[in-house]
C-alpha cells in the first residue's frame, strides 16, 4: 500500500492528450460501485453533474488529505452542479469507507469497488498511485485524468477549483477560487 501511496498528493491532471493510449476528452465508461446503506451505484446516475471521480485508498494519507479538498469543492460548487464520488479500492474497504467518512468529515458519498474495475475504468494495465482523479463534464466525458504513475501539479486546491469551474462554464474561475461568483 504504501507503493500506492507514496508522494501523490500531487498527482497530475492532464488535458487532450494521450492516457493509457487515449486522448481526452472521451466518453466515460461505465463504473459500478457501492455504497454504505445504499447498494451499488452506477457512474452514470450522476449524468447531467460535473463530477469530479476520485479513487482511494481509506489508509493512504495523502487521500485523505485530497479527500478533504474535495469535501471544500463540494461545498463550493454542489448547489452549482457538481458532485464529488469518493471510490475506495482497498481490501475490505467496505468495511472501512463509513469510518473514513466520519473520521475525515467527508462532505460527500464515499464508496468501494475492487481495484480491478478502476484500473479498467482508468484503462490502467498496472497498479496505480493513488489518489487518482477523473473529471467528468454533465455529458459523461472525461476532461481530465490522473496518469497512473502520478505528476507533480494536479490535486492543489486551486487546479482542482479551475478545472470544475470551467466544467460548471462558470465565467471566471479565478474569482470563484477566490469564493466570489462571477458577473
């Protein structure tokens, strides 16, 4: 896990070019996972929100460190459209999501699905770093994407913030970064 896990706070997010052979933006597949007291969910439920799609690891620092910037952006920009989805892909993590939630005040769903799904989801051959971010526009289209083995820019607040302003076509993202909304 720590493998997983090592310096990936900062894990990049890229724009029209090429992942695990694929350009963006593109079609997201479907992703099937549960939830605490829910059962399971499909990824496309979510279809009409921008959607910011995080895999993690409940034990792994820096997720629940990324965990908490989101929870920020979901107060943010939920009532403007957007949805935050925490997927869980560690052993057992359906018995651990709940107490993560609540230890790390996740303001947000939480879920879990086998490692397996997301690294087709992702369309990964080998293990990833977590934590791992895809950003989905309201039609279901990846825009943005974490590579697997991690970059040094992509989960700062403040690129995180941009990237769902300009998906919610709100005007200026730097003035809703700053928590003013625009003219």
């Amino acid at each position: 896990m720590r493998t997983l896990c090592a310096a990936t706070f900062a894990v990049g997010l890229i724009t029209g070019t090429a992942v695990s052979g694929q350009t963006l933006p593109r079609k997201s597949p479907e992703l099937a996972f549960s939830l605490p007291d829910q059962g399971q969910r499909l990824l496309s439920q979510y279809r009409g929100k921008v959607v910011a799609l995080e895999f993690i690891l409940t034990t792994c620092a820096h997720c629940q460190a990324a965990s908490k910037v989101m929870t920020r952006m979901q107060e943010r920009y939920g009532s403007r459209g957007f949805q935050a989805l925490d997927v869980a892909i560690n052993p057992n993590a359906d018995l651990l999501v709940q107490n993560f939630a609540k230890d790390f005040q996740v303001g947000f769903p939480v879920g879990w699905a086998p490692i397996e799904q997301m690294m087709a989801y992702m369309g990964f051959t080998e293990r990833p770093v977590v934590p791992q971010l895809t950003m989905i526009d309201r039609n279901g289209m990846i825009h943005y994407q974490t590579p697997r083995e991690g970059d040094a820019n992509s989960l700062k607040e403040e690129v995180i913030s941009e990237r769902i302003a300009e998906l919610l076509g709100l005007r200026s993202s730097a003035s809703i970064a700053k928590g003013r909304t625009p003219r």
